[in-house]
C-alpha cells in the first residue's frame, strides 16, 4: 500500500488521501493511523481516493466506516472516490452512500 | 566459545567418544542418548556440544589444521542455526497453542450459533452456515412459535476472531429481546442498532434482515438493515423477485429507524436468503453475480429445502475451488 496525503490548496482543511495499492488486514491500520486525524478538522473536507487501489477487503472497509463515523462526530465532510461498481453496491445496500450524503449537508450535523 | 572446562559432561562425553571409537557397541548408543536428554536438561546448546566434541578429540588425538578449522566453522554456525531452529520451534508451539484455543472459541461458537431449524406445518425450511476460516460473522435464526414463523439473517462486516465476537454480542442481543418473537421487524432492528452501536468497535458493522410470515394471512413482513436483498420467488410467474428492503446497517448511525415490507406470499411460492462474500473485493477477478445463484436455485429447486441448501453451497465451493472468500449462509422456505 502506498498512501500520499494532498492538501489541496485553494480551501483549507480540504485534504484528499490518496491510496494506492492493497488495503488489507496488514495494510489497514497505517490507513487508519492517517486517516482518523484527518476527519477531526472540524468543518473540514476530507476526500478519500480509491482510484489507484486496486484491492480492499472488510478492513479496509472497516477503516472507511470508522473514518466516516468519525467525520460525522466532527462535522467533516466526508467523501470516497474511485469506487469500483461493486463496492458502491455494497456501500448503496448497507446505507454508507446515505451516511457519507448526510456529512455533505453543512458538513455533516446529523447524527442519526 | 571459550576453553571447556574439564567437568563431569565432558568427562562422561569423552569417556562415551573413546568407548564408540575403539569399539563401536549398540550399547554406546543407547547411553548416548541419555546423555543427550541430559545435557538438553543442562541447557547445553547444539554448538556447546559439538564444543565438547572438538575438545575431545584436541585432548585424545593430534588433529591436522583442516580438521580443527573445520570444527571451529561447525560450531560456529551451530551457534547461528541453533538459536533460528529454537525461535521457529517456539513459534511453532506458540502457533499450535493459539490454534487449540482458537478450535474451543470456534466450538462454543458453534454450540451459539447452531440454529436449528424448527418443524413447520406451513413451510419446508432449510438453512446453511459455514465459515471461510474457523470462526463466523454470520448468524441466522428461525422461530416458529406456533403462530408466527420469524427468521433472521445477519453478516457482521470483517472476518475471523473480531466478526465473531461481534456475532456473539448480536446473538444475546437477540435473545435478550423480550418482544422477539412477536414484534415488528422495524422495531427489532431499531433495538438492535441501539445495541451494535452503543457497543461495537467504530469499524464495526451488521447487515441484518428480519422477516416474519404468518400462516393465516399469508403475509410476510419484512425489514432490512442493509442486507443483501433475499429472492423470491413467485410460482404463478415462474419468476424471481428481489426481495428488496432498504435500511440502514445495525451500528452505522445510532438512531436508525427502519422501513417494513410485506408481500403476500402463496403455497409455492419460495423465500431464499443470503450473506454474501461482497466484502472482498477485487478489481482483475471475477464474482459470483446474482444471476447465477438464481441459476443455481433454479436447478435444485425441486428438492426439499435442507437439500437446496446444501446443494447450492457445494456448487458455490465448488466455483471457488472449495476454499470460501467469505462466510456464507443460505436459508431457502418453501410455502
């Protein structure tokens, strides 16, 4: 797993994580150690970029859903890209596509 | 290795060497070998005795420069290997003790989860669990109280040790329910939410279907905390229906409330349910789609429902090379 960290410039607190690679069982909790504090920026934007990953398995997910659950907490908007078809299917059936929706909206003061 | 000192073990070895060297007897041998049990007692490593051995034979015959050289490059590496062949054995044991362990943990496992499949007058019921490593994150449950048939399916996110703990927390959380048997499918779920969220780690979370039929009107309710939609199927059409729910997932959002469904199911017509290895995931393979389960239904549908059961997990291995990704359980009625 490779894993770079994007500030994007023009907002601050707007930071895009890259991944790259496997996220598995053994990758996961450096994925999460980066991860995490970056969802605690109150009223910040965090994106996570899955474009270039070319394997995640339930940790992976695990992470996901902990960073998101996170996100809410802080009221950060919370956003994942690069989805391969199945894993949108598998975020629309268990409601994490609802869940990551519900952070967009004044970054995310909903918390049920 | 520093000079040996000419102690009791290097005087029994020595003694033993000479004895093997003039004449070479069964005898020898055998006392040889309790000297090695002895000396492994005494904490004496591989290379201390071959050590012992160069000492021997410096003291008893005038060995040549190669000789000697060689000997000292023996014990040297011995020091080396010695110490990896220990921590491998060790970890080995180590290995071995947590596989015991983890055996009983998936024994009690089984004992909680072991659903059994009540008698029914108005249904054929089959149901099929089986981990892809010891322990499970699935659970199922199937009541009939006499009045009311209630089947519940879940599939907690994650693998082995931690999905099954997690499976246990639902399975007493179930249990611990008192309207269990007779209430809403919507306010189980909304129950159990409370109960996965309050205490399931943050990267942590359940799929959970919920279904309950009632043999007098014919109605099956159902709701779904982001579970993978069941089928079913209808025999009038000959045809194959998502049995589509939608919620959130037990543990996601703490105050979660959930939708109910209900179709009218008639004699014939069948209900399947599923967990389903969606969770693992990757981009150059190919996955098992929907429409070849309904396929693999289609072809042992006939049978009675235990045999569907078991027949579509064997082809399901099967495709898999007998080794599953993820744990699966199927549960197929027949009205």
């Amino acid at each position: 797993m490779n894993l770079s960290i994007e500030r994007e410039n023009q907002r601050i607190n707007t930071n895009r994580v890259v991944v790259s690679g496997e996220i598995d069982v053994y990758t996961a909790p450096e994925f999460k150690k980066n991860l995490l504090p970056l969802t605690e920026l109150n009223g910040g934007t965090l994106i996570v970029d899955l474009t270039k990953t070319n394997y995640m398995d339930s940790t992976a997910i695990g992470v996901i859903v902990a960073a998101l659950k996170s996100s809410v907490k802080h009221h950060c908007k919370f956003s994942v890209v690069g989805l391969t078809p199945r894993i949108e299917r598998l975020f629309e059936i268990t409601g994490l596509t609802e869940l990551i929706a519900r952070t967009q909206v004044s970054g995310g003061e909903t918390n049920d | 290795m520093g000079t040996m000192e000419d102690g009791p073990q290097l005087a029994t070895y020595r003694d033993l060497l000479i004895r093997y060297m003039t004449h070479e007897s069964e005898l020898v041998i055998e006392e040889s070998e309790m000297l090695a049990g002895f000396l492994q007692e005494q904490g004496v490593s591989p290379a201390d005795l071959v050590a012992m051995h160069l000492e021997v034979m410096k003291q008893t015959r005038a060995l040549d420069h190669a000789t000697l050289r060689s000997m000292e490059f023996l014990i040297n590496m011995m020091a080396g290997y010695g110490r990896e062949y220990w921590e491998h054995q060790e970890l080995k044991d180590k290995q071995k003790q947590l596989d015991k362990e983890i055996d009983v943990a998936a024994e009690v496992q089984k004992a909680l989860i072991e659903g059994k499949v009540p008698h029914c007058d108005f249904a054929d019921i089959g149901a099929i669990s089986e981990p892809a490593k010891k322990m499970s994150g699935d659970y199922y449950r199937i009541v009939n109280d006499g009045k009311r048939l209630a089947v519940t399916i879940a599939d907690v996110i994650g693998k082995g040790i931690p999905a099954a703990m997690c499976m246990s927390m639902i399975k007493y959380a179930m249990d611990s329910i008192p309207e269990n048997k007779q209430g809403a499918p919507s306010s189980i779920l909304a129950n159990l939410n409370r109960v996965v969220a309050r205490n399931a780690d943050s990267s942590m979370f359940v799929t959970m279907f919920y279904g309950v039929y009632d043999p007098v009107t014919h109605i099956f309710s159902n709701s779904s905390a982001g579970h993978e939609p069941g089928f079913y199927y209808s025999a009038q059409q000959d045809c194959f229906l998502d049995l589509e729910a939608r919620g959130m997932s037990l543990g996601l959002a703490p105050g979660s409330r959930y939708k109910e469904w209900a179709r009218k199911v008639e004699p014939g017509d069948m209900i399947f349910l599923l967990t389903d290895g969606v969770t693992e995931i990757r981009k150059d393979r190919d996955f098992i789609e929907r429409e070849h389960i309904i396929k693999l239904i289609r072809r042992s549908m006939h049978l009675p429902a235990a045999r569907i059961v078991r027949r579509v997990l064997y082809e399901l291995k099967k495709m898999q090379h007998f080794e599953l990704t993820d744990d699966f359980t199927f549960i197929a009625m027949k009205f």
